[in-house]
C-alpha cells in the first residue's frame, strides 16, 4: 500500500544570509548525524556559505539574518518572489534579534562609536525581521536557532503539513525536564514568558534564559518585570534584561 | 598576456559571510586588488554600551557563528580582568578543552568542506557525497566529535550555554569525559590521521606561492598558546595583550565595512599558519609528525598552506585534548560555582586565538559593573590588508592564466585565510573587471 | 499494625533490602535546594528528609511524555507499545503525595478507565515517611495530616533517633520481612505536626465559597501578577491534563503518537482552529485551575482535589500562592455573604 | 498500596481502528464529504449527534461528526472542513485509502426522547453537519415524529452543504425547510440575513416542539434570545457545542467547560443542564 502521509518527491530548498553571525547555517551544517537522512528529502539548490550554484526557484527558501542595509530589502524581495514557502531561520531573521539592539540608540550615534569620522562610508537601516518586509510562511526560533525545531519544521514541510508552532514558556519545558528553577538558585530568568521549543537548554545547563526565542503570545510583561525586580534588578536592568534579544519589539526601537 | 583585467567576484562562495573580491588591470599595471567587505555592519561596540558583565558575552558570542566560543571566551577574559575575577584551575583547564573543541571543529569544517572542492574541482562538498562517501562521513565524524566537547562541556557548540564570567554553570560528568576521550583515542586520533593521508594526497592543488610577511599571534612559556599567552610578532616580539592597540592599528579603508590593522609593515597575517610559524615547536608529537608528513615547515611564507596548518592544528588539538581530559580526571571534577563577585572596576581586556587568529576584547565597566565602552578586534580583520598585499604580490605572477584560474586563484586564496566575515562584520566577493580582449 | 524502631544508621541497609526485592524509587537531591524522585543506584544517596519533590511520583504514572503508539508511514499501520508494570517500590512519599496518587487513581478509573495509567500503578508499594511542614505546605487545611497513613503498606515516622515504622499491609509485612535491623517499638505518642501556612475555613466549606466567587475581582488581581507559565499546572501532583501530538522520525517512514503534559494556564490551551480561545485571559484560566482544585471534582466527590503540597506556591514564578487566593476568596465570601446573615464567625471556621 | 486494577475494567483508549474511505464529494472549497467503511462493513453503532475521533499517522488526531443517521448500514458518512493540519491532510486522501476511527464518542441527540414531537432544526455553517444525522434519522423515521421544521443559514450561497439533499429538502412535502445567507450572490433568490431573522416567523407547537440547534460559537447566543422571546421552554432546547479535544475519553481535560466535559457530557446538552454554566456559550 502507498504511504499516505510520507512525501512523494524531492524538496528544493536554497539557503541564504542576511545580517548574522551565521551560527544558524552553521547549527543546521552541525546537524551531522542527521545531514545525510535530510539529503534524502531535499535537494539544496543555493547555499552561497557552502556551495558555488544559484538557482532560479525554490520550494522552500530557508533564511538566516535580519535585514539592515537598502541591499537587503530588495535581495530579501527577489528571494521572497522566488520561494514557494520562505522560512526565517533564527531570532536576526524572526525577531530582530540582537542586531535590533542597535536601534535602542540613534543609528547616528551607533555608527559614530563604530566608525567615527568614517561613519559615513557605510548606509544602515534599522535592524528589522523578515516579516517587517515580506510575508514569512513559518519561523524557526533561536539563537542560534533550534535544532530540535529545526528538525521539526523540516519533516513538517517534508512531509507538505503545517508545523506546530510552539506557543507556551520555557518554563513549561523546564517543568518536563524536572530542572530545578534558576529563580530558586538566586539567578533571573527569561524563561516565564520566552517561546517554547529549545527544550530548555539553557536552564537545563544552569544558565539563565536569555529571551532568544522571542516573547509567547501575549506575554504579560509588567508581571516579568516585576518578578525581574522581585529578585534584584533594578527596573532599567530589567528592561535592558528583556531587550536583550527583543529589541525590536520595543516601542523605543523607532524614536 | 592580457594587459587589461577586470575580476569582480560578487558574495564570494563558500567563506563565512559576504565579500566581494576585486581586481583590476589596466595596460599591465595593477590598479585594484582588494577583498572588499560587504556585510551589513552590525555595531558590536555600540550595543554593548550599557549592558551588564552577566551580558557581554552573550552578546559578543553572536559577533559570528563560527567563532562564537572564540569570542565568549575573550569576552570573558577581558570582563573578568576588568572586575578582578579570579578563576580556579578546573575552570581554565575546561576552557582550554573548549577552545580545543572548536579549533577542531572550525579546522576540519573548512578543510573538508570549504577548501577540499577547490582541490577537486568541485563546485561544493554535496556533488562529493556520492563520490567521496567514506572521507565525507569522516569530516562528519570528526566534526561532531569536535561539537560534542562543545555541547558536552559548554552545553551547545555554537553560542555555548555554560561558560560565563568566573567559570561554568554546569560542570560536565565524569562520565561525559571519559566518553569523549574514548572517542578521541578511538575515532578522533586514527581520523586526524587518515585527515593527513588525504590532504596530502590533494596538496599538490595546492598553489605555490611565496610572499613573507609580519606573523603575529599569540605566544605561551608552557604550551601551544590558544587560550594563554602574551602578543608575539615575528616581526618585533613579545607585546602585553593590554598595549594589544600598539600592535593592530586599526584604520578605516573605503572598501571594507570591516576596519584594517597594520603593525611593523603595511599588513600583518594572523591564525593558523602565523601560529605555526611563531609556535610550532610546543605542538604535539602527533601535531609535529603530521607536519612533517604534509611538507609543513617552520617560517612558511605561502598563504594557502594556512589550510594544511589547520590540518596540523586538529592533531594537536585532539591529542591535547586528550592530556586536558586526563589532568581533570585525576584532580576529580568539582562542582564549583561561577566567581561572580567583583574585586574591581574598571578597564580589562582579554585575547584568545581562535581559528582565524588573534581575538582581542576590551571593556570598560562602571561600578555596578555595567559596559561603558568595548572595543573588539577581529583576526579576519586583522587579515585584511594582507590579503590585499598577497593579492597585489599574486595578480602579476599568475597574469598568464585564464581569467577563469586567476579567479580561482584568487578565490581561494582567500579562502585560504578561512575569513571570518560576520567576525569582521560579515565579508567576501571577488571582483574581476575585464574589459580587454584576453 | 506491627510497629518497630528504625535507627538512622540502618537506613542505608534498609534501602539495600528494599532493592533486592525490586526497583526502589526514592528522594535525592537535585540542584542546589531541590529534591527529585529518582531511581535508587546507591542506597546512600537517598534523602529522606526533604522539604518537597519537584515533581511528584505522578511522573512514574503518567510521564511527562508518553509513546502511545508507534506507526508505520509507509505501511500506515501501527504497533501497541508496551506498558511496563514490574515491581516498584516508592521509599520516602509524603501523605499528601500519596492521597495525590490516590486522587489520580480516582480520575483515571472513573467513566473511561485507562489502561496506560492503570497498568502501571499495578505492582506497587509505598513506603510514607513524615516531613516538617515548611512555609507552603498546608495538606492540613485539606484534611491530610503529616501522618496521614492512608495507601501506604509502611509508614516511616520520624523522631530522634530514627523512624518509627508501621507496617500498615500485608504487602508491606512482605516487603520487611527478613530485614532484621528492626526493634520492636512502642507506640510514639501522637506527634501531629503544626502547619504555619493556613486556609481559613474548613475545606468542606470551600465549595460554597466556590459557588460565590465566579465574579469575584480577586480573578483579575491575580491575574495581574501572573505570567501565565503553567509551572503551578505542571508542578501540580493532581493535575492531568496532556496534549498529543505526532512525532516522525527523520527518515519519514516511522513515528509515534505521543502524549506530554498540558496546563490550563497556558494560551493556547482551549483555543480552537479558527482563533477561538475558550478561556482567553489569565483570569479566567486562573478561576478554571482553582475550581479544579476546589470546585468541580469537589462537588462530584466530596473531596479538594488539591492535596496542600505547596508546590504550585513554592515553584511558581510570581510567588502566588494558592493559599492567598482561597483566602482572599473567603474573605470576600465572608463580608458579602456571612456578614449579611450574621453567622458567628467560629461555625464557620 | 498496590491498585488491583482489574476491578476497574481498564481500556486501551487510544488505538485507532483502521477504515476505509469509500465514497468522497467535494461540497465546496473547504468542505468534503466522505464515506467510510469500518473493516467488514461493521456499524458504527453511533447516536445521531455523536462524534468520533480520526487520525492519519504522523498528522495527528480531530473530533469530527457523524453526520449519517444509523439507519445507514455498512458505512458511515463525515463531512469535515479544512482549518488545518488533520483536516488538510485528509482532504488530499483518496478513495480506497485508510484512516484510524475512535469512537464513536459523547452524547447523542436523545432520540427516543423525541418520539411524536415536532423537531426543529437550527443549524448554521458547518453545524449543519451534526444535524444532517438527526434529520436523517427523523427523514428515515418519519412517522414517529411531528413537523420537521429546518432552518440552515451559511455565509454565502457558496458555502451551503449537502447541495443535493438541500434540494430533497426543499421539495419534501413532509419537510419545512428555510435557507438564509448572510451575504447574498447575484444568483441567489432566498433569503439573505442571519439564521435568526427566520426564527420570529415561526408558527411552533410550543409544548411540543424540540429545538436542535449547532453552529458557530457566536450563534448560540442569539438563536437562545429568539427562542425565548417566542417562549419556547428551555427544557426543550438541544444544543451541541464544539471545544479542544485531544483525547475523546475525559481525560486531557482541553474539552472541559465548567464541570462538564463536552466528549462526555456533551457534545450535544439538554440547555437545562448547562444554561448556569458560565463558560457554556
Ligand atoms: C465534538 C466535535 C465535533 C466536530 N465535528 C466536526 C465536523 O463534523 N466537521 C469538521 O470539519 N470539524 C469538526 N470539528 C472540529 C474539528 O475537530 C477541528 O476542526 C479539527 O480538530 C482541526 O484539526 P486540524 O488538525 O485540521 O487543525 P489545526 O489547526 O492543525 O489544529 C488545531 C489545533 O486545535 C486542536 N483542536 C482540538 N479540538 C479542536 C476543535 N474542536 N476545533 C479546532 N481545533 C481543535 C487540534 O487538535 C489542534 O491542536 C468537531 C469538533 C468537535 C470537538
Ligand atoms: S529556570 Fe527559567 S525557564 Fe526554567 S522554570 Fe525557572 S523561570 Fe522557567
Ligand atoms: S506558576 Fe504562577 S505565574 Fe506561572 S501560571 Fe501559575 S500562577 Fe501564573
Ligand atoms: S493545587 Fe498547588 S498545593 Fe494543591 S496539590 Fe496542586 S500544586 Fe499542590
């Protein structure tokens, strides 16, 4: 009997970078026990960090980065028009990441204490998603982005169904890993409101979540500051704590 | 011979981030040779304004990917200096496992993956999946052997977890270690071996091309300086990484959104081969056979042998790794706590080699241990300038070739350096502009 | 009931004896101040005096994730996974994790008993020990004291130098039998641990107070301060509820249907495709997980479906306390309603 | 204490049994209808109103209708829309292929209960699929129930279901049948507006007649306010209601409002017995 719900034919996926530290292609290149069953299912097409092809279209164009110069809307555009289903690849491309910190401060001052005299030389825009300039079909969250989420869009979209999105706490996976919780060891956490889907690694390594992932939905966000400031940051600290990776979400982020 | 030649390499393939490279000849004199940086600046610096010790490296860590371990680690060395944080021995041995790890895994990634299609005329490693099944199935082996230290010992490989000022959050299992020195004995070694017999066999791709230049990198009394030592120029000596701005220099140039460093002359090479030229006789026995094996000797002038110096470094590495395991074992592992108070506020730098070369990290904080001003300083930069000086030496010298093979050249000249161009900001395109009959 | 005296340096023999007749699962510690149920691998390391787990032996029940079934994608045929129920015995449970266990048991025997439940909790022993009430612990106000003996074979009774043991079952007769560093021992006189942390009213007056709250604005107070990370759902040792979903493996030919852990306070937890969500604000999916508690078993059962461990309190990230909010309940109960038809005050307490 | 678990009859709840997908119609862009044979043609056995939990390995599970009457033999019917990753899925599938079937699951229409009333029938949008059984089971009974009164309001004309049972409808004597959309097309001729602006033009044997009513969440609200304003007793108003289901048997807890839980209490209710239920509608 034909299987039902397996795929039939070979994806053609493309890769492709816009402002980041390309941890996330590199994450997706450590996936080495897993590399050659992916290989199965798709066929890469353009992957300039790994390869010398280009292609004209894809059936999913994964990517990586936020976009940050006038170069990167109209790439960002030609690939969008290219790709069936466009995927952003880590917090740069779905969030902002921590590039959007730079927006905190007046561009013109940022690129004076990089660049001094010369700052001129080099335009810059705000760091922005993806989605602040195309439609993006699904995000995969992280920085660097998670494999296990990775793993989990991917056979989604192999298999031609939607992914799940996750959309409750860290916390919740810190609960099915019975970590003990980093508030209970004196530290602050970003895991009460930060998108699911790591697994917890880092309450799970003792580390304090650092918002990576993003907010969940509706987060309620006077409630962590409070519980930020409960437990010794002073509320400034706080807020810087929680823009660490959501800089761009900030009201401040486009004075 | 073609008196006029226009290359113009556009997002460069196959190197970490985006540059271009080029080149132009008009009437036999070379006007242009440059690897232009193109990557989006990212403003490092500014965003760590204000931001507090527990942050910096979070922050720096995501510089690059691909050194993200690199730049933790001097970041923490340099908060840790600012704020007087001592740390003990287990920590220190932990970080060098660490940097042995990544060393390993960036060494062997750009070796197999990013230099060995160039040796084979391929235009990516995939088309050698089918063709090369077993030495590809070992670049993932090894590479993973080398990304489970990282994820063993500092929780994920890229953007590591545990490591944070005054030591680690989590201390790895006795257990883990034993494991992943069982498989450094019987996987990493016989693979770093059978890693030589294969670059050998392709190094006669390799270009011979000589230009000698300034080497600097870092420079250790007691081992293969990676993670300790002070600045060392084969050209002026030993410098203390505090005065680390004598000896970079950094400048603007308008084709770079990356800045440009120079010492003694007008360009200076950092990572693997200024290593082996400045340090090679502290490497492993293991490190030195395979040098030998692979024509590897002290005070190579050839850029492009920076790869085969990588190769030589993942012996060391793993074989170095293995004496790290042994000394934590026999000192039995601690579960200590992070050193988070500080003794002292104020200015700290750190440095670190990390694949590409020397890293330098330096922070200034205020007394509730909060950023007021950094600055980083990044190999690919550092590397820059002389891969232009390279480019200018090589451009005349191959002129005869096709316009085709001088690109290649070109291009993996560069490659060869293993740029680092979300390091350097993001990097790397080579543009040839020819407008003659060639 | 047989009684005898267990001296603190023979616990580690004890524990020993208890392993040679099958998997003994036990407290250790975890982390810096915490306290996990784990497999026993060296007798030493069991912990028997800890304040709370942070989860509950509910986990050995119903495990954070479950494998439901395995199937075939090319095949599109599935396999039945198979559920374990060797012998196990639980050392160092405190009464109101067991009456925790014995409320679950409720809740999966009742309309559609279910096997994957019901068959682990076959074969098993429990061996209670008491604790000191601590800050969150209030199992008193629910009717459950320290020493509270129900559903354990054997108690462990702390005193001076030791435990006072009471065999309660045959089982446990069985399970002692042989274990020969044991002295007989006299009753203790009664100890009935003091509780600091207190509901006001009985709890079989909490219904009624239930019954009145439904508006109260003590929902959206809460709801302020609260996050919505679902850890009081998931710390919780009587709460249930799980989502599934289908996992495939890489190659896309084999998977499983597998259940893990749900929380009611979580967003998305009643929302349907299309974008209704049934319970939409932290409030109401506050009231939803205290009328679980206190209300809609209650009301079927007779009985608080909450068991005074504390944890929800003690873990949760907002320091909320389940306590606070049943008294402010009352409270509320009390001036608007008691108030008015002029109840003195002690018939209610 | 060891539990004897024997006493207490424990089921495997969550195997799927494997049927067959023997007849499909496409009704309109997110709706299709299927028929489904459970092996060796063995009956469902379901009430109309009752629903059953399907599955596609790898997909994942969904709560969906019976909309056959039981009067069917051999096979049964669903007729499920497209909102997301199970209903996609299934729509791609084909005849002669298989899915996983639990069930049947919840509460019925009481059936029995409504011998010689008159039955009216308030469906809207998709509600009409649970509805379709009842109305066949009293198509199929016909005598032992009074007036079959039916009134079915969709979106638009494009979104009506079961087309061809909607004509036998409209042209059987014995079936008062009424159709409105909220938005008209240039083609159509019936009524335009919402379902409840057919409800003050109805002339009911208020003592005997059984209100059925499903649809969307928002429906519920309104078709209750005219129902009242026409006097019609609360005790007999039959509604069935929708939530999250993960398990069918009582025991994920998603499907819970208030104290009920719609898999097992519902999904259709005697409004009685939830009408003091906040969460209810
Ligand atoms: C008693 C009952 C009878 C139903 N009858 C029908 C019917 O006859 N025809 C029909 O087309 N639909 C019916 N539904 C709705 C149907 O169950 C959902 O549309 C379906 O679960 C969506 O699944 P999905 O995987 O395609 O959607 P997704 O958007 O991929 O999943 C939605 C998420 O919500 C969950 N979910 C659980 N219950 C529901 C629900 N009731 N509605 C929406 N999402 C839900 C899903 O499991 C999933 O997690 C009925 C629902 C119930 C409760
Ligand atoms: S450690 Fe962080 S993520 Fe984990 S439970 Fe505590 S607050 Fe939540
Ligand atoms: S643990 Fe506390 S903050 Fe989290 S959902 Fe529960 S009450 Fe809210
Ligand atoms: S509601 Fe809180 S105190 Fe009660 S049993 Fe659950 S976790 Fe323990």
């Amino acid at each position: 009997m034909t299987t039902q719900t397996a795929p039939k034919t070979k994806i053609k996926i493309a890769y492709f970078d816009f402002t980041s530290c390309e941890g996330c292609q590199l994450n997706k290149l450590n996936l080495e026990n897993h590399i050659l069953d992916l290989l199965e299912h798709v066929e890469i097409v353009e992957f300039r960090e790994a390869m010398d092809d280009k292609a004209d279209s894809y059936d999913v164009a994964f990517i990586e980065g936020s976009i940050s110069t006038p170069t990167c809307v109209e790439r960002i555009h030609d690939i969008r028009r290219r790709a069936k289903i466009l995927v952003a690849l880590g917090s740069c491309a779905s969030i902002g990441g921590i590039n959007a910190m730079k927006n905190l401060q007046p561009i013109e001052d940022v690129r004076e204490i990089v660049y001094g005299e010369d700052k001129y030389l080099f335009p810059t825009l705000p760091a922005m998603p993806l989605s602040a300039i195309v439609k993006v079909d699904y995000e995969i969250h992280g920085c660097p982005m998670s494999i296990p989420e990775f793993l989990q869009v991917f056979k989604a979209l192999a298999m031609g169904k939607a992914p799940i999105k996750p959309d409750s706490p860290v916390c919740v996976e810190c609960k099915l890993r019975e970590n003990e919780c980093l508030f209970d060891r004196g530290m602050v956490c970003l895991g009460p409101i930060t998108r699911s889907g790591c697994d917890a690694i880092c309450p799970s390594f003792g580390q304090f979540c650092t918002g990576c992932r993003g907010l969940v939905p509706n987060p309620n966000k006077n409630a962590m500051l409070d519980i930020l400031t409960d437990h010794g940051l002073s509320l400034q600290e706080a807020e810087k704590r929680l823009l660490l990776f959501n800089s761009y979400q900030h009201p401040d982020t486009f004075k | 011979m073609s008196k006029n030649l226009d290359i113009n390499v556009h997002h460069l393939t196959r190197v970490e981030g985006h540059g271009n490279i080029v080149v132009n000849m008009k009437e036999g004199r070379l006007e242009k040779a440059e690897l232009q940086i193109v990557e989006a600046p990212r403003y490092f610096e500014a965003m760590l304004k204000g931001r507090s010790f527990h942050d910096a490296a979070i922050i720096t860590s995501r510089i690059c990917g691909i050194c993200s371990l690199g730049h933790q680690m001097t970041s923490l060395k340099a908060t840790e200096d600012a704020l007087g944080l001592e740390l003990s021995e287990q920590t220190i041995l932990l970080r060098k496992l660490l940097v042995n790890g990544a060393t390993l895994q960036s060494n062997v990634l750009h070796v197999y993956f990013l230099v060995a299609p160039d040796l084979l005329n391929a235009p990516s490693v995939f088309p050698l999946i089918p063709t090369h099944t077993d030495v590809i199935l070992r670049a993932l082996r090894m590479k993973r052997l080398a990304n489970d230290i990282g994820d063993i010992v500092s929780g994920r490989a890229v953007h590591p977890i545990t490591p944070v000022p005054g030591g680690f959050t989590k201390i790895p299992s006795v257990g883990e270690l034993k494991e992943i020195r069982r498989r450094l004995v019987e996987e990493g070694i016989p693979d770093v071996l059978e890693t030589v017999k294969t670059v050998k066999a392709l190094a006669g791709g390799i270009p011979n091309f000589v230009r000698e230049t300034e080497y600097i990198s870092l420079k250790d009394k007691n081992e293969y300086a990676l993670y300790e030592g002070d600045i060392y120029s084969s050209d002026t000596g030993i410098t203390d990484v505090h005065d680390y701005r004598s000896i970079t220099n950094e400048f603007v140039v308008p084709h770079s959104t990356s800045k440009h460093a120079k010492n003694a002359r007008s360009s200076y090479m950092v990572g693997a081969l200024a290593r082996w030229n400045n340090n090679y006789s502290q490497l492993t026995d293991t490190a030195l056979k395979a040098a030998e094996e692979l024509g590897l000797k002290p005070d190579c002038y050839n850029p492009y042998m920076n790869s085969v110096a990588q190769v030589v470094e993942c012996a060391h590495c793993a074989e170095d790794s293995i004496k790290i395991i042994d000394q934590l074992l026999e000192m039995g592992l601690k579960d200590e706590k992070p050193n988070q108070t500080p003794t002292k506020y104020g200015k700290g730098t750190g440095s670190n080699e990390v694949p590409r070369g020397i890293l330098f990290h330096e922070y200034e904080y205020d007394r509730r241990g909060n950023i007021v001003a950094a600055n980083c300083i990044i190999p690919t930069g550092q590397n820059l300038a002389n891969i232009d000086d390279d480019m200018k030496k090589l451009v005349p010298e191959i002129i005869g070739k096709s316009k085709a093979d001088i690109t290649k050249h070109l291009e993996m000249l560069v490659r060869a350096y293993d740029p680092c161009i979300s390091c350097s900001v993001h990097l790397l395109n080579v543009d040839f502009i020819d407008d003659t009959e060639s | 009931m047989k009684r005898y005296n267990l001296l603190l340096q023979n616990i580690p023999d004890f524990v020993k004896h208890l392993q040679a007749q099958g998997e003994v699962l036990a407290p250790h510690t975890k982390g810096d101040n915490s306290f996990s149920f784990d497999k026993v691998t060296d007798a030493n390391n069991v912990i028997l005096d800890y304040n709370r787990t942070l989860q509950s032996i509910r986990k050995f029940f119903l495990p954070p994730t479950e494998r439901l079934l395995n199937y075939s994608l090319t095949e599109n045929t599935f396999t039945k996974v198979e559920i374990e129920n060797n012998q196990r015995i639980f050392l160092g449970v405190h009464s109101y994790d067991m009456q925790a266990v014995l409320k679950l048991d409720f809740n999966f025997s009742d309309r559609t008993p279910e096997v994957n439940y019901l068959k682990r909790r076959e074969n098993c022993t429990f061996i209670g020990v008491s604790f000191e009430p601590d800050d969150f612990h209030f199992s008193r106000s629910v009717g459950i004291t320290v020493e509270a003996t129900e559903g354990f074979d054997i108690f462990l009774n702390r005193h001076e130098n030791g435990y006072e043991v009471q065999v309660l079952t045959e089982r446990g007769e069985g399970i002692i039998k042989g274990f020969n560093a044991l002295e007989n021992a006299p009753e203790l006189a009664e100890t009935n641990r003091q509780f600091k942390n207190k509901i006001k009213f009985n709890h079989n007056r909490l219904p009624e107070v239930m019954e009145q709250s439904w508006k109260s604005p003590v929902w959206d107070e809460v709801a302020k301060r609260c996050v919505g990370c679902g850890t009081c759902n998931l710390v919780c040792p009587t709460c249930y509820c799980f989502n599934v979903v289908d996992n495939v493996d890489l190659s896309l030919k084999d998977g499983s249907r597998d259940r893990h852990w749900d929380g009611c306070m979580l967003n998305s937890f009643a929302a349907v495709a299309g974008g209704e969500n049934f319970r939409e604000t932290l409030a109401s999916r506050q009231r939803h997980r205290i009328y679980r508690k206190f209300k809609y078993i209650t009301d079927k059962t007779g009985d608080p479906w909450c068991v005074g461990c504390g944890r929800c309190a003690a873990y949760c990230t907002a320091d909320i306390s389940i306590v606070e909010i049943i008294n402010q309940l009352s409270d509320e109960f009390e001036q608007n309603y008691l108030r008015k038809s002029a109840a003195p005050a002690e018939q209610i307490i | 204490m060891t539990l004897s678990t024997q006493e207490h009859n424990p089921r495997e709840l969550y195997y799927p049994e494997m049927a067959e997908i023997t007849a499909i119609k496409q009704y309109t862009e997110l709706e299709k209808w299927y028929e489904i044979t459970l092996p060796g043609g063995r009956d469902l056995e379901h009430q109309p109103g009752q629903f059953a939990i399907f599955s596609l390995f790898g997909i994942g599970e969904a709560a969906i209708s019976i909309c056959s009457a039981p009067s069917k033999k051999g096979a049964f019917d669903i007729c499920v829309r497209k909102v997301g990753m199970l209903t996609e899925k299934l729509h791609q599938l084909e005849i002669g292929q298989k899915i996983g079937v639990r069930g049947p699951f919840g509460t019925g229409f009481p059936v029995a209960d409504f011998k010689g009333k008159d039955i009216l029938i308030i469906g809207g949008g998709i509600g009409i699929v649970p509805l379709r059984s009842l109305i066949n089971h009293v198509i199929d009974n016909r005598d032992d129930f009074g007036r079959l009164v039916i009134l079915y309001g969709a979106k638009n004309p494009q979104e009506l279901l079961f087309p061809d049972e909607l004509q036998k409808w409209n042209d059987d004597p014995r079936i008062e049948y009424q159709v409105t959309v909220d938005q008209g097309s240039p083609e159509w001729q019936g009524n335009t507006g919402v379902i409840t602006t057919l409800i003050p033009g109805l002339d009911l044997d208020l003592d005997n007649t059984i209100a059925a009513i499903v649809g969307p969440p928002i429906m519920y609200k309104f078709v209750l306010m005219a129902l009242k304003s026409k006097r019609l007793p609360d005790e007999n108003i039959y509604m069935s209601l929708e939530r999250r289901m993960k398990c069918g048997v009582g025991k994920c807890g998603h499907c819970q409002i208030n104290d009920s839980y719609v898999c097992l209490d519902g999904p259709v209710y005697h409004f009685p017995d939830i009408k003091n239920l906040p969460e209810a509608i």
